[in-house]
C-alpha cells in the first residue's frame, strides 16, 4: 500500500509541477489555428494534459489512479472553456490527452490556463470526410458569403435503405422503425442547434412532429439555418449523416479516362475501375449502415452496367463505390456516353504507389525481420526494388521496446501475440470493419497526429525506442515488448 501511495503521489506532483506555468504552444501554429476558427467558428485542438509513463501504466493499481487523475483535469479544464468548447468532436484517452473543438475565444484561454501541459493543432476525419463532398463546401461558401444558410441535415438510420436513382438522387425508405429512429436522432440534432442558437429549430421540430405519425419514411432530412459554429458542430455530430444547401444539385461532369479507351483499343480490352456518384456519406458508419451501403452501391453499379450490356468480368469492390471491370472497347464507349447521373467517371485500374512497410523496416534496422530476397511486382517493372514484406519467424530482431502508431493490428498475430502491453486511444472512436473476414480492428479505427520535442505530441509513456525519427503522423500508439 505504501509503495501504491507513493507512486500515486509521484503522479499528483509530476502532473502538478508540468501545468505551473501556462500551457506551451507553437506560436507559428497558434496563429494558424486562430485564422482556421475565425474562418470555420471553431478549430480542432488536441491538449496535452499530464506526462505518462510505462511504470503507472504497467502498475495494477496505478493506471487506475492516473486515468482519474487525467478525467479530473480534462473536467476541470471543460469547466475553464465553457462554451468555448464545443460539445461535438470531443475525445479522451485517459492517458494525457483529449480533442476538443474551440472556438477562438477558446484558444485564447488554453494559451493561458494552467491545467494542461502543451496543446496544438488537431485533425477532424468528420470535418474531412464532409469536405470532400461538393455538397458541404458549397454550404461552407454560402455561409462564408452570408453569415447563414439554409441547409438539409441527413440524418444517420440504421433502420432505413435507399436506393441510388439515374438522375443521381439518393432516395430514402423504411417502416416504422426507420420513422422511429429518424425523429430520435433529429430531436438530438436540433437540441444541440438550440444550445447554439440556431434559427428554425421549432420549425423543425414542428415537421419531425408531424413525420413520427408515418408509417413509412421518405425523407432522411431535417431543414434549419446554420452559421459557422453551427455548421461545424453538425459536421461532427454523431446522429448526422450529411450537410448540403436547400435544392442542392450535383452537376460535376463525370471523368472519363482516355488512357483506358485507348488500351482497350490497342489491347482488345481494359482493366478499369468505374466510380459511382454516392451523395450518401461513409464516414463513421455502424456497421448496419456499412453493409446497407455497399448493398445500395452494389444494386447502383450493376444496374448501370447492366444497361449498357456488362453483365461479366466484374468485380464487386462497392464499398469504395467502385466496381472493377475487365471491359471490351465497344463496352467503354457505351458507358463514355451515357447519360447516367449515377456514374462519376472510369478509370484504368494500374498501379500509382509503391510499398512503404518494406522501406520503413530498413529505415527501423529491422530489415532482417523480413523475407527480402523475392522482388515485389516483378512483372511491374519495379526490378526488384521494393522487396516484400513476408514476416519471416526464424529471424530474430534487436532486443528493443518500440513503440507503433498505426490504425489497428491482430494481436493474435504470431509476431505480436502476447507482446503487446499497453494501447491508447488518440481519437474519436470509430468502427472499421476490415476486408478479412468483417471483424473489427482491434481497437477501432482512431487518428492522431505526434511530434517529438518540447511541444510533444505523443503520450509520454517512456520505454525504449529504436534509433528512429519523431513520428509525424500516427492513428493508434501501442507499446510492443522487446521480442529477442
């Protein structure tokens, strides 16, 4: 119990002799991050909240103590922001790190509390994933030009299906279930706009009203106004699907690859790769969700080839919203024409990047962990240049401890099994489920971005590294015992 005691107490005055002074930040970035708020209503941040290391991980009891310790703080810190944070996109990982959204008000408050360590820029997957779609940025760039705009909420449903149209519209059914479930969540989604003060909330809540008393369910909207913090809270919102102006339209042209034509030409046929126009959203989808979209891309994709005369040589890749096809030159000329709003474009499907595994396990010294006598895509002409990257059992590393940040790994893997000690969460938790089989990595799916230094953004978890680089990018930081 003593030596329990000390080792707690060790951990109260390390967190409390780290955050005596104001919380460290890059300057460079702080201004970067404030002209991002401005711009958007809020920014991502993660905050460093207390050091960690590998013996109060390691330690029964002690782990317990520093995961209330950090929960204490994060609460204590939330209290010190206000509503300055946002309530959406916020993480914790117990070990010394949470995400927030801030406003810019909120970021001149971290500069200067004291119940945190360091904090920098975040990453928002949410946020990205929306802003690839046409959609969102032109909702971004109404209410840039604005102040406001008036936006259709598509709201998540596990109970709902829908069907992909030739003139490119998604269109929503379901029963009772699928009503159900889409008031549950549009009611969550305009009380969070209430918080804010958005306008037309009670307007919505008047039409979800008036939906509860359907059978069926035509519709997975919800109309409101949004500003900027508004329309980047909705972004990250757990019950939205997808954010686009009233009346929204998708005139993209679609892109048809020339290269493809012309080697089907020259060789009688192509391997391509033809895209689908999906206005539904992947991102941070249940698994339900997941299967139901592939399902709906599956029936979009066959039927479009389907009426061009392609029923053979297909390979079903939807979940991507792609299809692979070994297609005649006449085939790819019926679909260059087509009028078919549901078809984004084709592409000839060849390789545009090499390994990176093989290359960093030399860059580790632990080339020798690999079988690297036989070349990779020997009739790519890579010449043997990127070896493979087969685990070979026999051979034995250095005996270090390395930490891996990586998006998720088979523990029972016979290179890993038994050897991992500790993981930790730098992200919002997001279900993946994987290409083998439809299990769920282990843990799921997270991001985090990490830099060694003085603004160091990775868990101070200690042990032994190898004589590697600060780690740039990283999803997932897990601690792998020496394997020698």
């Amino acid at each position: 119990m003593r030596s329990r005691n000390a080792l707690f107490s060790a951990v109260v005055f390390a967190c409390a002799s780290l955050s005596a002074q104001a919380a460290s930040v890059e300057p460079t970035e702080l201004a970067s991050m404030a002209v991002d708020a401005t711009k958007n209503g809020a920014v991502a941040v993660v905050v460093h909240l207390g050091a960690v290391s590998f013996a109060q991980l390691e330690a029964d009891g002690a782990s317990k103590m520093t995961i209330r310790l950090m929960e204490a703080r994060a609460k204590t810190l939330l209290q010190e922001l206000a509503a300055e944070a946002l309530t959406e996109g916020r993480w914790e990982n117990k070990v010394g790190q949470m995400g927030l959204l801030v406003t810019p008000a909120g970021l001149e408050i971290l500069a200067r509390t004291q119940n945190a360590i360091s904090f920098w820029g975040g990453t928002s997957r949410a946020l990205d994933a929306q802003s690839r779609t046409s959609a969102f940025r032109t909702l971004q760039a109404q209410v840039a030009l604005n102040g406001t705009a008036r936006a259709m909420v598509r709201l998540r449903n596990e109970a709902a299906d829908y069907d992909l149209k030739r003139d490119g519209r998604a269109v929503v059914h379901g029963g009772k279930d699928a009503v159900a479930e889409h008031v549950s969540r549009g009611n969550r989604v305009l009380a969070s706009l209430a918080q804010v003060g958005a306008a037309r909330v009670d307007a919505a809540k008047q039409v979800l009203q008036a939906q509860s008393q359907l059978s069926l369910l035509t519709s997975n909207a919800v109309v409101v106004d949004l500003d900027k913090r508004s329309l980047i809270a909705l972004a990250h919102h757990r019950d939205v699907a997808a954010l686009e102006p009233v009346g929204y339209v998708d005139d993209s042209a679609p892109s048809w690859d020339a290269e493809a034509l012309e080697q089907a030409r020259r060789l009688g046929s192509a391997e391509v790769l033809v895209f689908l126009r999906n206005p539904m959203p992947k991102f941070g989808l249940s698994t339900v969700e997941y299967r139901r979209m592939k399902a709906a891309n599956s029936r979009a994709l066959r039927s479009v080839l389907s009426d061009h005369g392609i029923t053979t040589n297909i390979t079903d890749i939807s979940e991507f919203d792609v299809i692979s096809a070994v297609l005649t030159h006449a085939e790819l000329q019926r679909l260059y024409a087509t009028t078919d709003r549901r078809l984004l474009g084709v592409e000839l499907n060849k390789i545009i990047a090499t390994t990176t595994l093989a290359t960093s396990m030399v860059e580790m010294n632990l080339a020798p962990w690999w079988n690297a006598d036989a070349p990779m895509y020997p009739d790519a002409g890579y010449q043997g240049a990127y070896p493979s990257i087969q685990w070979d059992p026999s051979s034995t590393p250095v005996p270090i401890n390395v930490i891996v940040f990586d998006s998720g790994v088979q523990r029972t893997h016979p290179m890993l099994a038994g050897k991992v000690v500790f993981e930790a969460c730098f992200g919002t938790n997001v279900d993946f489920v994987d290409s083998q089989g439809g299990n769920r990595l282990d843990p799921p799916l997270h991001q985090a971005p990490a830099r060694a230094g003085r603004y160091s953004r990775c868990a101070a978890m200690g042990g032994r590294l190898g004589a590697g680089r600060p780690v740039r990018a990283a999803w997932m930081a897990r601690a792998i015992k020496a394997v020698a």
